[in-house]
C-alpha cells in the first residue's frame, strides 16, 4: 500500500517508523532526486505532496513524500478534498505517500474517511504514565523485540524507571542486551537495579508525595520534571488521572462495596489485584478531601491553558494539594 496516515504523540516511536518506512523504499544514492519533506507551512503542501507522488522516481528505488504535521484530517478545503479523492486511488505503487499528524483524525471529515479507504494508518500513543499495567506490558513488547529477556519483576522495575519514555525504554533495553551478551536465562531486577539509572522522576511519584502532604518532596520532583521538559500539562494530565482513580476507590469504599473486580471496574483499574493497594493509599483521607483535590487541579489545568507560567503555577496549586491531603 502506498499511502500512510501516522498519528499519535509518541514522537519517539512515530520518527522510528517513518526512518523505517522511508528505508524500505529509498536508494541512498538518489536520495536527493526522490525525497521530498514538505512542511505544513508551506503553501498548498497538500496538494504539493500529492503531485510530488504522482511524479516518476528518478533512478533507482522508490519516491518517498512526507507530508509533516499535516492538518487535513482536521479541517480540508473543498479544494483539497477533491484532489485526494481524485490523486489518492491513482498513486503509483513504486510511491510512498506518508501523512503525519499529532491530532487524532476527526472520522466525521470526508478527507479522513477517504485516508480510511486508501491508506494504511497507524496510532502511536503515548501511555499516561497512571496505567501502570500497559507500561509494563509495553516494557515486556520491547524486550521481545529487542532480544532481551526479563523476569517479570525486572519488568516492572524497569517500566517504572523509565515510565511512559519509549526513547530512554530502547536505550536501556539496549545496554542490557550488551550485558547479557549470549546468556539465556532472564535478567532479575538485581541487574535491572545496577544498569537502569533512573535519572527522572515520573509525575505518579508526585501525585504519591502529594497524597502524603509531604510539601519538600513534592516541590523537589516539580522541579525535577520541570528541568527534564515534562510539559506541565502533562503532569498535570497525570495527577488529574491518579486522583480521579483514588477518588473512585474512595467512593466504592464509603458506600461499601466489598468486590474489588466491581471498584476496579468503577476506577477503570485494569488488575483489580491493584485495588487492595489503593485502598491503603486512600484510607487516611475522606471522600470530601479527594472531591477537593480534582478542583484544585481543575483551576491549575485551566490556568496553564490560559498562558500562566508553568513552574511558578505548580508550586503554587501543589502546595494547596499538600494542605489539603495533610
């Protein structure tokens, strides 16, 4: 197939596959004559890329036309719908097309339902650090991928260094692959532990500190994440999806629900084994004090949104969250 629609906002593992993509069919050596980059900000670059794949490639291999960070599975011209609907079925086989996007593509668009029909998408998320479970599946992905082979501790210690970062997750898994060199066996979480630097923390570390009402901590990991180039919206995205789980659990508990699959299922907690953890977290607050924290969250989302600074903005409002789960 010679059309591609790549979308998602793990921008690590979405350059990886367009390297891919753009290998399998590009000669080195005519490189120049038939890869074309197109920006979005260029003019007409939908309709640029379209003609672009349309023309022959030059020597030998294949033509490959990136259309980056496109928006036409937001918001498409009549224009430049018909072109798609006029340029896409006839794109010539020995032709890559490659559409690129952070957005998630608006299925009521007819430019989205037309990429449906000719080309081949796919999603690359970003995991919110919150779902503990998809990390480790995704460490567990890799490893196989990679050749390595971990034991299910070492796994989940290892997603917990690196969290939802797939760039720092291949490095890693890279160095310990050098180390077990032609063993067999499982690396354990002592090897793990030895090689694994966690140099960053996550924002779940945060929200725990913040649970706790330990003030110092909190501030020192804002820091942290801040001088590692976490978006604040992101950690904020983070605590919100944290709390709003404990205040589940919370609520399953004070009207007495016993069955765990049941309160799993209410928090969206994917291993209901989670729960029994959670419970404890939570016992040392009320339901009115967690109904409190999502609002303190609520104003610090909206005023990241509205251009607040975002250090200064997260001292504040997790200082609030500190006092109140004091």
């Amino acid at each position: 197939m010679p059309i591609y629609l790549y979308w998602g906002d793990n921008d690590f593992a979405l350059t990886q596959a367009i390297n891919e993509l753009r290998q399998s069919v590009l000669d080195p050596n005519w490189l120049s004559f038939n890869y074309d980059r197109i920006p979005p900000d260029q003019p007409d670059a939908v309709i640029q890329g379209l003609n672009q794949a349309m023309t022959p490639p030059f020597g030998m291999g294949g033509r490959f036309v990136w259309l980056v960070d496109t928006n036409v599975c937001q918001t498409c011209s009549e224009n430049v719908l018909a072109e798609l609907g006029r340029t896409l079925p006839a794109i010539p086989p020995e032709s890559i097309l490659l559409f690129t996007s952070h957005n998630r593509p608006d299925g009521r668009l007819k430019s989205t339902k037309l990429l449906q029909k000719h080309a081949k998408i796919r999603e690359f998320p970003l995991i919110p650090p919150w779902k503990t479970e998809e990390l480790v599946q995704q460490v567990k992905s890799y490893a196989q991928t990679t050749g390595v082979k971990l034991t299910p501790l070492a796994a989940e210690l290892l997603a917990d260094a690196v969290g939802n970062n797939t760039r720092q997750l291949t490095n890693e898994l890279d160095k310990l692959r050098l180390y077990a060199g032609d063993e067999t066996t499982s690396l354990d979480e002592r090897a793990v532990s030895a090689l694994v630097t966690t140099t960053t923390h996550n924002s779940l570390q945060l929200a725990g500190s913040i649970l706790k009402g330990d003030t110092h901590k909190a501030l020192g990991l804002i820091a942290d994440l801040i001088n590692n180039n976490e978006h604040p919206l992101r950690i904020v995205a983070t605590l919100v999806g944290q709390f709003r789980t404990w205040l589940w659990v919370k609520l399953m508990m004070s009207e007495g629900e016993k069955d765990i699959k049941v309160i799993a299922n209410a928090a969206e907690v994917g291993n209901p084994k989670r729960i029994y953890f959670l419970k404890k977290d939570v016992q040392h607050l009320s339901l009115d004090q967690l109904m409190a924290t999502l609002r303190v969250l609520l104003e610090l989302e909206v005023s990241l949104k509205r251009g607040a600074d975002g250090l200064s903005t997260l001292q504040t409002q997790v200082i609030k969250l500190c006092q109140i789960c004091h």
